[in-house]
C-alpha cells in the first residue's frame, strides 16, 4: 500500500443496468472524486453514491474483507472492494459487476443464490455417521489437522476465483474454484463419514477437479490467498486413490 | 393479491448464527422454517466475530477448574449485576454442549496439543505442560474479564467457520432462505405475531408471509453510531425496529451499549480481543503500558467497559497519538511473533496489511474504543418470547434476553447465538400448534398495501426536504458526542432534543433518485427514521438512569446505584404517539447478591431492600410489563 497523492483527482468509470427499469441499458457512467488517504473502494463508492447518484447499486457489509458481499471486477481484475485501495489503482479506475453471477443492478450480483446451488450439488456438509450426543467429551482432532481443515474453511465465498476462471465462465455446471475447495474442505474432514466412491462420484468428472484446465487465475486472486494449487492436487491424488479403491 | 402472500411454520428474521441455529432446530424437528435476510446469511455480520466462543470446558491447564458455575459468576459480576441471572445460568450450563455440537457439524476447532506449549501471560513468556490425556480436545484462549482460559476458537475467524458450519446445516436440512429481502413491518393483531411484510431488495416489492412464530434475529443497532462501529453496514436495527413499532412490544436496556478498545482506527474495523487474550499490549503514546498501573490485576483483560474508559481518559489526558482523525492507541503484538501471528490471529495479521499497510510482527496497530455491540433489544423472557405479542419471538445481540446486563463479556455474544437459537428453537419446535396460520389475509393485504404506500409516499416526495444521509451523519454525531463512553446528563439532554428534532426531519424527506427496483436511497430513507428513533430510546434511557455501571457511565453520577437502579429499562413506542415510554422492571430473582466487580475502588451504593424482598417482587413485576407466562403463547 502506498500513500495517496492528496491532490489526485480519481476518475471512475463504473458499469450501469437497471434490469428493474424498463428505460435503463447497460452502459458506462464517468464519475470524479478527489483522493483521500487511506481510501477504498468502499468508501470512493459510498461517497458517489451519496454526493453524486444515489441510484447506484453495489454490495458492501462488513467493509473488512471478511463477508465476502463486495467482489466487483477493478480495471479487469476480480478484487473484494473493501480491501482495495484507491492508492494502489491509477488514475482511471474501471468498475465492471463480477461475470458468471446473475446481475442485480450495476455492481451488484446474485452470489448468494450460486453458492447456495454449489453447495446443494456437492452435498457440502458433514455426512455424520452418529447424531450428536450432548452428553459427550468431543471427539479428539490432531491440532495440525485442524489447521488444515481450518486453511480450507476460511474461504468467504466472494466470488472472485469463479469470476477470474475460464472454465466457470462458459460452463455452468462446474464447480468452479470455491466449489472445489468446499469438496476438499469436507473430503479432508474426518467427521464426514463419505467413502472413495461418494466422493469419486463428486470429485472426479468434468464438473469437478478434472474440469479444472490449470490455468490457476484463482490462486493468484484469492483475497484470503486460500492454497489452491494445493488443493487441487489434493482432489487429484483422492480423485485417483478412490478411481483405485 | 394471493400471489403476494406465503405461508410457513416459523419464520426467522435474520440469517447469522442466532437465527439459522433457531431454523435448524425447528426444521430438524419437522417443522417448515422460512429465513429472510438482508444478505446471503453467510455473509451475515456473525462472520466477523474473531477472538471465540465461551464454554466452561476446561480442557487446557490454565482452564483448570472451569465449570459452569464458574462461568455463570463472571457472566453476572461483568454484566455489573444488569444480567437475569437465571438467564445467566441457562446459558453457562448449555453453553458447553452448543460448542461440542458445533464440533459436530464440522468446525474445525483449535486443539489442545499435549506436551509443553509456550505462551505469553501478563507480559511474560510462560512454558506449560499440557496433559498427554488432553491433546486433541477443544482448546481455549484467555479473553477479558474471565477467571480461566474458556474461549473456543478457529483461528481468529471463530464466528465465520461456525457461520459456514451452521448454514451447512441450513443446506443439508433443506431450509428455505430468501436472501436480499428485509422485514418491514410486523403483522399482528390483538397481541398476537402473523408474520411480516416483507420487501425484495432485489426489485423493492412488497409481499406478506405469514407464520406460526415469527424470530427476529437481525443482530445489532450499532450503525445508529453512523461509522463509529466495528460493525456491519446492515447493523442497522431492522428488527429491533420492526417490534417497537408495534407499539407495545418492549426493547430492554437500550442504553447499554459497548465500545470495544481495539477497533482499527481510523475505519472501526474490529482487532479481536484475541491479540490481548494471546498477551498483546496497550501502549500509549510514550509507549507506556498504561493497563498495567490501571488495574494491576486483570491488566489488558480487564471488562471492555473498564478496557475502553482507561483508554479514552488516557487519550483525554494527552497520551493518545495525535492525527486527523483524532487520537489512537497502540496495539503491540509484535512479541508474539510471525508464526503466531500468521495461524492464530491470521485474520488480524491480514487486516492490518489490508487496511493499514502495516506488519503486526513488525508495526503497532492503532486502535481506539468503538461502538461494538448492543446488549439492549427486543426484551423477552427465558424461552425467548416477546413481551405483550404471543407468537414472537428474538434471539441472539437482536434480543434483550438478557444475559449480559450492562456489559456483555468478550466471546458470550459468539456463544449466546447457539444457545439461545437452539433452546428457543426447540421451544417454538415442541409448542408450535399442529394447525395452519391463523388470520385473516385481509390484516396481511393490508399491510402489505400500507407498506407499499409509504414508501410510494418517500419516492413522490418531491421539494427541498433533507436527504436520508445527512440525517444519519447529524444522528451519529450526536450518538457518538453525546451517548458515548462518558455520559452526562447535560450532554445526554442536548442529545434527546437533537434527536426529537432528527426524527421531525425523517417526515420531510426527499429523494433524489426516483428510478424504480429497490432504489439504494428509497431502502435506507425507509430505515433511517427507524434508527433515530432507537437513537432517542438509546438517550432518554441514558439520561433517565442517574447511576453508573457496566457500560453505562455517568460522569455526574460515577457510582453504581443497587438501591434505585438495579433495574432493567424498558422503552415501548405508542401507535401514534411522538415519543416513547420508559419503564422498568427488575433485572430478575437474585442470585449471586450484587458486589463488587474487581475493578477500582469497591463503591456503589448498596440496595435497601433484602434479597428475599427484592426477589419476592419479580415475577409480577414483570407480568405487569408484560412478561407472557411460559409454555403459554399459543
């Protein structure tokens, strides 16, 4: 991060379309404002929005890269909005709404409804063998184990990895990155009782890890910097042992 | 108009933690279970909490003799004796079992690990065995004003992986969630919840679903402090609101409110008191650490109310650090090293990159008190039933339930969520009648038809009346001058007439954007007059209380006041009427007789009644407020 230049008029150029409105079209609206230290995206948006169009629509919730609402596309790249800093971006500053999820209006996308259908489809939850007794001591986890899980889990679902890949965007029944990493977030998982065959069934096709054509733009954008190169060669070597099983 | 109206079993406002827990439990039990919230629920603001979750496990050595009981006692001593201490104890014995259940749905808890362990403990670097025996069970970090070592976490995104793992739940059971979508305005009639209206905030229509029981669960109110909160954009007391609006349901204790020590400054975002659990520092400008003379023997984990008013006198004092936006503090966490830094409190490492450009390992953080939660709410009794309105219910920071009195401990509020979802879950689940919704679809048309015709009303407006925003900035500054960490009752008076007046301004508001959908503008102009009014409850309950504790402190009246305060307030909005009602009832039957907390000098003025009195008064106290008996809403 680097410190804003005060006197730095920021010019932004930000994708509009009202599907609500019959007298809107998708087009490109120009706005300035002037650069203040410390700036985001959130707060650049925040005081368009209330300085110059109220009508503009973006997601933002916890503005702490924490919730996962604000994924938008910045000069071409898929970035959470909150944790982008005006300083780091040039002078022109182009906002487009992330592709592959349904558009809401302007900058606003439909994600909740994708992930919910991602996790429906590979059965994203614990697959528990027993029910819970509240009478128990919980069952014992190696701490390193829960760590693992723990890196695995810490995906915010924004969005961003599914927007920056070439597979997601033209083929809607991939699981896309997020998906992938839930598959190997719950695979790794002693608690979920699936065996080789569930989870081949899941895993291994063109929908899951073998649709994946390594072009690996979701590892280098991931704004929780999730390890996915790893994960994949995870799924992979599960994908193989339960081919072999 | 049938096609604007659904039907459910249960209907639960909000889809964090408190509300999803409550919608698995009744869909678990076969019930049907509708969530609506603002955003995705995993996107809810339960996804922020950091440091953990408290339950009396006792699995670590420095947890040692945990129980319970325990746990119940620094519940009720940090609440400033504010809390319903038999709703202080429910919780404290089911907390262990929420916490072991969420093991069980999937979250990946951080684990003892046997052997020697190193830690950093008032500033010392300590070496400890951990049993052999223990390795592998849930592990706990220390957090403020506890005697043990009992908050459970997963790294310091303790709220996200149990947000993730109980909306899994959600997916698995199949519950219905219809997210980007707001509750208006509460259907009833003749004391009796239907359900809500509810607008899309995808298109802004309008529709009604009705429901056997109705949950609120919408969080907090802390965006009424404007951007003086760690909290979320969405914080902004949609349900609370919606359950005053009735006119004769109660919101508890509005005026204490927390302010937590270390929120980011200047953004607000929230540094979990994780760092100081793990033995980080205060420092001030000198780089002194000032908490150390302050309360020698709690230190750093002092009460966030204690925490935060060292903090803001040490500022006033001249020992902040100067800056544009006002003073700060440091965070000093640099001893405890890269590794740490980088696995349990990963999620405070990346934001100080993110947000301050700076390398905790290597920098101190700067941080400032900030308005972090609302311990006031929609009041309801043990198994989570509104006053005066059968078949509501709240659960979670959007109830006043009222486990954490007037200052709620670090990592209750994470815990609180489960337990009172899961407890208030089975109770809607084994009461809920066998029949369908019972009323008219003329009361539900209805107000549908007057929800749509207020906000028509807003977008119509046309002239030179304020906007929405300049109302909130004006309500903020008030909030955060006035109703702030020191309170007094000059300040306090200032603020309620300023309000009065903010609230005349919401009836003259003009938009500028009149495109139709949702319309940004439109969905905050119909919440922000909502807001001022929880604004102006918030003040009139904090000038009216002529005492100090817990989180309420008045510097004109600096000690606590068991003879005339040891009191829950209640604020009811009349229909129609231009400003609120406060009554109070007492806090609940006494336990643990009121104390000393074990900070500073042990002065308050002492109750005159005896206990036994005291206790003998509650029950119908309360009833006359309008406590619905147990087991008896249907």
């Amino acid at each position: 991060m680097s410190e804003a230049n005060e006197n730095r008029r920021l010019k932004f150029e930000i994708f509009r379309y009202n599907p609500q409105d019959p007298d809107s079209a998708p087009h490109m609206q120009s706005f300035e404002i002037n650069e203040l230290p410390y700036m985001s995206l959130f707060m650049a948006l925040n005081e368009i929005r209330e300085k110059q169009d109220p009508s503009l629509q973006f997601d933002f919730a916890c503005r702490s890269a924490i919730c996962g609402s604000c994924g938008m596309m910045v000069n071409g790249r898929p970035n959470l909005g909150c944790r982008t800093q005006t300083s780091d971006l040039p002078d022109v500053i182009r906002l487009h709404p992330l592709p592959v999820f349904k558009l809401v209006g302007d900058l606003s996308v439909d994600t909740g409804i994708w992930f919910r259908e991602m996790a429906e489809k590979t059965e994203a939850w614990i697959h528990a063998e027993k029910a819970f007794d509240p009478d128990a001591q919980e069952d014992r986890m190696d701490d390193e184990l829960a760590q693992s899980i723990y890196d695995s889990d810490r995906c915010i679902e924004c969005g961003c990895c599914v927007a920056s890949c070439g597979v997601a965007n033209v083929k809607g029944d991939f699981a896309g990155p997020a998906g992938l990493n839930r598959m190997a977030r719950f695979a790794m998982d002693p608690r979920d009782t699936r065996d080789d065959s569930d989870w081949y069934e899941v895993i291994s096709n063109e929908n899951g890890v073998f649709g994946c054509i390594g072009m690996m733009a979701c590892h280098d954008i991931c704004p929780k910097e999730l390890p996915l190169l790893e994960i994949y060669a995870y799924l992979r070597r599960k994908a193989v042992a339960s081919a072999l099983a | 108009m049938s096609g604007r109206i659904t039907s459910t079993d249960v209907l639960v406002i909000g889809g964090g933690l408190a509300g999803e827990r409550c919608a698995i439990e009744a869909a678990a039990a076969g019930h049907d279970v509708l969530i609506l919230s603002l955003v995705p629920p995993r996107r809810s603001h339960s996804c922020a909490a950091q440091g953990g979750m408290q339950a009396a496990l006792g699995n670590c050595v420095k947890a040692e003799g945990d129980s319970p009981e325990v746990h119940y006692l620094d519940t009720v001593r940090g609440s400033d004796w504010g809390a319903d201490q038999e709703v202080a104890r429910i919780f404290a014995e089911a907390a262990p079992i929420a916490v072991r259940e969420l093991a069980h749905f999937g979250v990946p808890w951080t684990r003892v690990k046997g052997g020697s362990n190193s830690y950093f403990i008032k500033g010392e670097r300590v070496n400890i065995d951990e049993a052999l025996e223990n390795d592998g069970l849930i592990m706990h970090r220390d957090f403020g004003g506890t005697a043990k070592w009992r908050a459970c976490y997963a790294g310091a995104g303790t709220g996200h992986s149990a947000l993730y793992a109980i909306d899994s739940e959600v997916v698995r059971l199949g519950v219905t969630v219809r997210d980007r979508a707001e509750a208006v305005e509460l259907i009833h009639e003749g004391g009796r919840c239907h359900g809500v209206v509810a607008r899309c905030l995808r298109t802004g229509d309008h529709s009604a679903i009705l429901a056997k029981a109705t949950v609120i669960a919408t969080g907090g109110h802390g965006r009424i402090y404007g951007q003086y909160t760690t909290n979320a954009t969405i914080n902004e007391g949609t349900g609370a609101a919606i359950a005053l609006n009735t006119g004769v349901v109660p919101l508890g204790n509005m005026e204490a409110v927390q302010f937590h020590p270390t929120a980011l400054s200047p953004s607000g975002i929230l540094v979990t008191e994780g760092c100081r659990g793990d033995g980080g520092y205060l420092l001030d400008k000198e780089l002194n650490r000032f908490m150390v003379e302050a309360e020698p023997e709690k230190q750093e984990l002092a009460s966030r109310d204690v925490v935060s008013r060292h903090m803001a006198r040490r500022m006033r004092d001249g020992h902040g650090v100067q800056t544009e936006h006002g003073p700060h503090l440091w965070l000093d966490v640099r001893h405890l090293g890269d590794e740490h830094l980088k696995t349990k409190l990963r999620e405070v490492w990346e934001i100080c990159r993110d947000f301050v450009g700076l390398d905790p390992a290597k920098d101190l953080i700067p941080v400032r008190p900030t308005q972090h939660y609302s311990m006031g709410g929609v009041r309801v009794n043990k198994e989570g039933e509104a006053y005066n309105m059968a078949g509501l219910f709240a659960v979670g920071e959007a109830s006043c339930w009222d486990m954490h009195g007037f200052n709620r401990l670090g990592g209750n509020s994470l815990a609180e969520t489960i337990v009172s979802g899961r407890l208030v879950g089975r109770h809607i689940a084994k009461t809920i009648g066998a029949g369908g919704v019972d009323v008219d679809t003329r009361v539900a048309n209805e107000a549908v038809k007057k929800a749509e015709e207020r906000a028509a009303r807003l977008l119509a407006a046309e002239g030179s009346g304020p906007g929405a925003y300049e109302i909130r900035d004006a309500m903020a500054e008030v909030m955060i001058g006035r109703v702030g960490i020191f309170r007094t009752g000059e300040e306090l008076a200032l603020a309620v007439n300023e309000l009065k007046e903010l609230l005349v301004k919401c009836d003259n508001i003009v938009l500028r954007s009149k495109v139709p959908g949702m319309n940004p503008e439109l969905t905050f102009a119909l919440r922000i007059k909502n807001m001022v009014r929880l604004s102006l409850i918030t003040a009139m309950g904090a000038l009216a209380r002529t005492e100090s504790r817990g989180a309420h402190f008045r510097s004109d009246h600096p000690l606590r006041d068991d003879a005339k305060w040891l009191n829950r307030t209640l604020a009811r909005w009349p229909e129609l009427s231009d400003a609120p009602e406060i009554s109070y009832e007492p806090v609940g039957v006494l336990d643990l007789p009121p104390g000393h907390r074990g900070y500073g000098r042990d002065e308050r003025i002492e109750m005159e009644q005896t206990i036994e009195d005291y206790n003998q008064g509650v029950e119908q106290a309360q009833s006359e407020q309008g406590k619905l008996p147990t087991e008896g809403w249907q």
